[in-house]
C-alpha cells in the first residue's frame, strides 16, 4: 500500500475503505496519487469531480476517493461517463480504467469516445496484463511476452494505444509513466483542462502476475524500466533511430482542437428551439433491420 | 357522423410511447437504431432539444443503456428504446440498474426471434427475458400496453414506478401496438401524476445511498448536488461500498426483492372483463388481449362463459389475482405470439387446479379473434 500524503489524504475515504485491494509495489496507487494531486492543484471541488471507472485492478480506484464516484461494468465506463457528462456538463468527468476495459471489451466505446469528442478525461492505467484476474494477455500485451492465456508466448501484437486514440479522433493524447510521477501529475491536470475528450496512458507495473511470468523483477526493476525506456517526446528527431528501438515517447503527444460535443448539442437545443416543430426525418420504403 | 372531438389525435404506438416519456419528465434518450423501435430514435432526436433535453445515437445497445443509467445518475429521467437483439445486449446493465438502484426506462418493441429473426414481424417471444435475461436474483417490472393510448399512459406509469421504486422498468410492447396507428386523445398532461424519485433530506454526512428502511426503497442524491457517494455493481453495503460480509449481502438482497414484492398491490395491474361469471377465461397480454376481446365478444353472443384477463403489467405476475380467479374456473386459455411462455407462469400459479391449455403463434402473424373463439369452442 502506498504511503499518502496530508494532502492526498484528506482526499481519500480513509476511514472506511482501506486497506485497499492493491498489491504493495502496485503502479495503481502512485496513478491515483497523481490524479489527486492534479485535482488539489487545479482547486476543483470534490463535489464537481465525478470518477468513473469499470471493472479490473486500476478500476478499483473510484471506491476510495471522496469525490462522485461510479464503479461501472468491465469495459463501459466511458458509455457510463457520456451520460452524466451530458446530462450535467458543469461536472468534471474523469475516466479510470485498465487497458483490457478499454481496448478489449471496452474497444468500441474507446474509440467511439475518442470520435464523439464530449469533455471527458480518461487515464488508462496500461499494465500489459489482466491484473483483476490474475495475468492473461492483454489487447496491449507485447508480441511473444507470457501471459497465463498465452503460456508459449503471446503471437498477438499489442494495440500501440496511442495511435490508435489518435486516428480515432481524440484531440488531446498523453503518455505517462508511474516512475516519472511529477510529469504524471502535469500530464492529468493538461487533461483535465482540455476542452473535449483526452486520453492519459500511463505505464504501470504490475509485477505480481506481468513482472513475474515475464521474470521482469519486482516493482523496482520495473520502474527503472520504465526509467530508461521513456523518451520525452521533445527529444523526438534529437534523438538517433537505433537508440529509439524498444523505447516509448511520454509528454503529450497530440493536441489539437475540434468542437467539444456538449458545446454542439447546446447549438442543437438553440437550433430545435427556434425552427417551427417539425417531425424527424423518416427513411421511407426501405427495407429496415 | 360523430362531432369531432377536440385533440382528437391520428398516432403511431412508438410515438405516443414517446410522448409519454415526455410528459412524465424525460430529458435524456441514449439508443442504437433497431427495427421496430427506431421510430422512438428519430422523434425523440427531433423532439428532446426542444425541451431542452438530449438524445445521443450510441455505439451499440450496450453503451445506450449505460449512458441511460449515467444520466440518471446525474439527476436526469432517462430511457432507451430497443427490440429483441438489442434488449440481449442490454441484459448486464439491466441487471447493473437493478443492483445500483437506479430509476431507468427500457423500452422493448418485440419483433421474431431468436437471433436476427424477423425485423418487421410481430412476437411475444421475449416474455422470459425480461422476467430473466439478466443474471444473479433479479424481480423485474414490466408493463405491457395493447393499444396507442396506452402506449402513452403505461410509458409515463413506468417513468413513475421507476422513479418511486428505485430500479429499471421495462415497456414490453410489440411490432404491431409500435407501428400501428390509432387516434388517440392524449390526456392532459397536468391532470396525470408525475412521480420524481425522493430526496434526501439528511445532510451528506449522513447520507447513506443504499439506505435500509422500512420501504425498501432509499432517498437518491444526485452527482453533482454535494452527497459525495460510490455506486457500484458489486454487491454493497448501505454507502455503496464493495462488501463480502454475508449479513450485509443477505440485507441487500432481500432490500431488492422487498421493495418489489411488498409493493405488489401498487404495481400490479390486471384488467378483468366479464369475469363476474366466467367459468372460462382467456389469459392474453398486448396485441393478443385485443383478439381475445373480439373472441369473448363473439363467445358471449352464444352464451358461452368466457372473460377475458389482461395483465398490464406482465413483471410481476399477478398471482394473487390468479389464485383467486382461478377458484371459479374450468379452463384457462393462454393465448401468446410465442411457442409458449406465460403458460408456464399460469401454470405455476394453478397448480393443477384449473384446465389450462394453450394457444400459441409464432409464424409471424397475429392471433385472430377468430382462433381464439375456434380454440374456446374446441376446449370448451
Ligand atoms: C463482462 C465481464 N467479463 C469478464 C470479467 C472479468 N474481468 C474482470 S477484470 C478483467 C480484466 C481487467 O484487466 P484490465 O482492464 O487490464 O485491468 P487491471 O486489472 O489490469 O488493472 C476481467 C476480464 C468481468 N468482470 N465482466
Ligand atoms: S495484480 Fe497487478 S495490477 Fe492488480 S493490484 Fe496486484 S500488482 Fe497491481
């Protein structure tokens, strides 16, 4: 288990949810210290944060922090976020979710978010595995790397996750790390800012199942992997081709701006309000299923 | 010729069903176009920003729903519209609802089945599903209207009993009572009682969100209004944490089922018509029930005994009202777009007391009145 600040601390449902589920060593909370931390920093109050997360280890984190919390279904949590994001804009939505809830059963509602472009924030806690139940492959599990589903090695390829929030249309991407845990913090409080959907993919560790089947060490060597395998994405082009082979970028990666979707649908309400009641329009004379 | 009568309407099913999800409060609609259904999309798509409400086309029936129960998380009455393969896909967050205790409307436009089926075509196949689709101990409520106006009356009834009881409620309509149209006079919408869910009136400190009192059914708070609560799908405690204590599981649980079964006299409808003497009835719901009216008619005019029993709300199932009727009964027809299915209840119910015999029709096209008084002459 983590060790919380004061400040953390007052932010967290001390009294009645901890002990936490978390293994010690686990990305997880150093993740949910950094969101914490971003949130105090950008003086939002805990009753207009609302996080939402679906089912898994990194989904567990809504349960113990004193905002609006809504612990969802494996892979929807994102579906869940655009309801309460649109019936009350005014809350600031943040999306916590594994990289299984997102990219496996949650794909669709991944990439359907990313094109919808409603403000919702969303850190993906990419530990490559299943951690929840107990180290199966992942849709982000590296090619030929061991999961308990794929004990000769894993022949899939892993999803490169933000490329593919990218072409999906998001306009804010970021990669983090837990080891680079100051940046992380920067990186959350960038997001939440952003006006529309953003994504914050942050490597973690979870050396109980990933660490050990690949025999990648306990949570140390893990985060000194993440040491040395991250390059901030200002070094891009400064940095030469062969140095960059098995390395991530990390920083935001892509920020660009697209009409946010509540901001649309407030220009829809003021469009329908003014033109003469009309009936919708019908597909008529066609086969229908 | 009849003077016409004023607000006198010419309306689909699926259009009054919106309408009255309108009048009852609705603002918010999340949905996935499906046959025979999509009419509720497209109106309410038009209609919703009007009111200054929302309407969102979603990925898929999954997500609908889920966003359904977001927004209604965040305060907003809320529904989706669906037909047979979209109500499967829907069945894990139905059951989320129904665990988290969150007031939402699902609408079911039955078409053939299973799988794909037949778009276009009328049945009552998913009588089961809505009762069980779901998994894990779940009691449902379901109304079912049979004609236009009803569409209306009984989507604004499941806005109320959803919103009063706490949990997700489902319209099971059909093909026909969707797409047909009837005229209809729509009441006025301030003469009908509009149900909001109860607020709570403690403050936040104490606040508990799964509440357990003596109704079942606890105060909700909506996000954003200062009750900084957890809602999960996880079995919890009365704040809405994850629990695994069995006396806490054993509480909630029984608080589900409760605040269903001790309130089966304010849910339950059954409409009864000449069943003062009836020695035999038919058991019919929806589109079906208007059949069997035509068949008692013809039944009555040579003086055999027939009634007819109506529920309007099939979930949960009127056995209260079947015990008692059934005392006075030889036979009990079920009739059903089904191979099949409230027989089984009915069944249950009687325990061998009553002959009961079934007509069923799953050929796409509707029971007759016709079949239904050739089935009372045979059984008879
Ligand atoms: C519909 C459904 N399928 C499967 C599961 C079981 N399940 C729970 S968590 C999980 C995987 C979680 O992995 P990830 O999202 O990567 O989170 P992590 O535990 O690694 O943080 C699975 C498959 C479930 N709860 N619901
Ligand atoms: S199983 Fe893995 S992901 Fe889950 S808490 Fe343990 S270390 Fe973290």
């Amino acid at each position: 288990m983590p060790i919380f600040s004061e400040m953390t601390h007052k932010y967290l449902r001390a009294k009645k949810k901890f002990p936490n589920v978390w293994c010690s060593g686990c990305g997880i909370g150093t993740v949910m210290g950094a969101i914490i931390r971003a949130i105090d920093h950008l003086h939002l109050s805990r009753d207009e944060v609302v996080m939402i997360s679906g089912i898994g280890c990194s989904s567990r984190m809504p349960v113990y922090v004193d905002f609006n919390t809504l612990h969802t279904t494996h892979g929807r949590p994102l579906a869940f976020a655009t309801g309460v994001k649109l019936a009350k804009p005014n809350l600031k939505v943040i999306i916590v979710t594994g990289d299984g809830d997102a990219l496996a059963i949650g794909g669709n509602h991944f990439i359907h978010a990313c094109r919808r472009n409603i403000d919702l924030t969303t850190i993906l806690i990419n530990n490559s595995t299943y951690g929840m139940t107990g180290g199966q492959v992942a849709p982000t599990t590296p090619f030929m790397k061991i999961g308990t589903t794929a004990p000769y090695g894993n022949r899939e390829r892993g999803f490169d996750i933000s490329k593919l929030a990218m072409a999906a249309g998001a306009p804010f991407v970021a990669r983090g790390t837990v080891y680079h845990v100051v940046q992380l913090q920067k990186l959350v409080e960038q997001a939440i800012l952003k006006k529309g959907f953003s994504l914050v993919e942050v490597i973690s560790q979870c050396h109980t199942l990933y660490g050990r089947l690949n025999k990648e060490g306990g949570p140390v060597e893990m985060m000194k992997w993440q040491r040395d395998h991250a390059i901030p994405i200002s070094a891009a082009g400064k940095v030469p081709a062969e140095k960059l082979k098995d390395k991530f970028f990390t920083g935001v990666l892509w920020d660009i701006d697209f009409p946010e979707y509540c901001e649309e649908y407030d220009k829809v309400i003021a469009l329908a309000q003014s033109l003469a009641e009309g009936e919708g329009v019908r597909v008529k004379g066609k086969e229908r299923e | 010729m009849k003077p016409p009568v004023k607000n006198q309407r010419l309306m689909q099913g699926n259009r009054a069903c919106v309408e009255g999800a309108m009048a009852a409060g609705c603002r918010f609609f999340a949905g996935y176009p499906i046959t025979p259904s999509t009419e509720m999309a497209e109106i309410l798509a038009a209609e919703l920003p009007k009111l200054s409400g929302k309407f969102i086309q979603m990925e898929d029936e999954i997500a609908s729903l889920a966003a359904v129960i977001g927004s209604s998380v965040a305060g907003v009455k809320s529904m989706t519209a669906t037909s047979g393969p979209g109500f499967s896909l829907m069945q894990e967050h139905i059951g989320y609802a129904y665990m988290a205790e969150v007031p939402c409307v699902i609408v079911d436009v039955q078409r053939g089945g299973p799988s794909t089926g037949l778009p276009t075509k009328v049945a009552q196949a998913d009588t089961m599903q809505v009762r069980w689709g779901t998994h894990g101990d779940y009691y449902a409520i379901a109304v079912a209207p049979s004609s236009v106006l009803e569409c209306y009356e009984f989507t604004l009834r499941a806005f109320n009993l959803s919103e009063k009881y706490r949990t997700p409620v489902i319209v099971l309509m059909d093909e026909v009572v969707g797409h047909m149209r009837e005229r209809v006079i729509l009441p006025d919408p301030d003469q009908m009682t509009i149900i909001d869910r109860m607020k709570p009136t403690v403050p936040p400190e104490w606040y508990q969100h799964f509440e357990i009192n003596p109704h079942f059914v606890s105060p909700m708070a909506s996000f954003g209004e200062g009750y900084r609560y957890n809602i999960t799908g996880l079995t919890h405690d009365p704040f809405g944490f994850p629990t695994e204590k069995p006396e806490e599981i054993k509480q909630k649980m029984d608080k589900l089922k409760n605040k269903i079964t001790h309130n089966l006299d304010d849910i339950i409808q059954v409409r009864a018509e000449f069943m003062e003497d009836a020695n035999i009835a038919i058991f019919a719901y929806g589109i079906v029930a208007r059949a069997a009216r035509e068949a008692v008619r013809m039944a009555r005019e040579r003086r055999i005994k027939v009634g007819l029993i109506q529920p309007l709300t099939i979930w949960p199932f009127p056995d209260q009202y079947m015990e008692h009727i059934q005392e006075q009964l030889d036979l009990i027809i079920v009739a059903e777009l089904n191979q099949g299915q409230l027989i089984g209840e009915v069944m249950r119910v009687n325990r061998g007391k009553t002959r009961v015999s079934s007509l069923t029709r799953y050929d796409s096209e509707l029971i007759t009145p016709d079949q239904v008084f050739e089935k009372i002459r045979e059984e008879k």
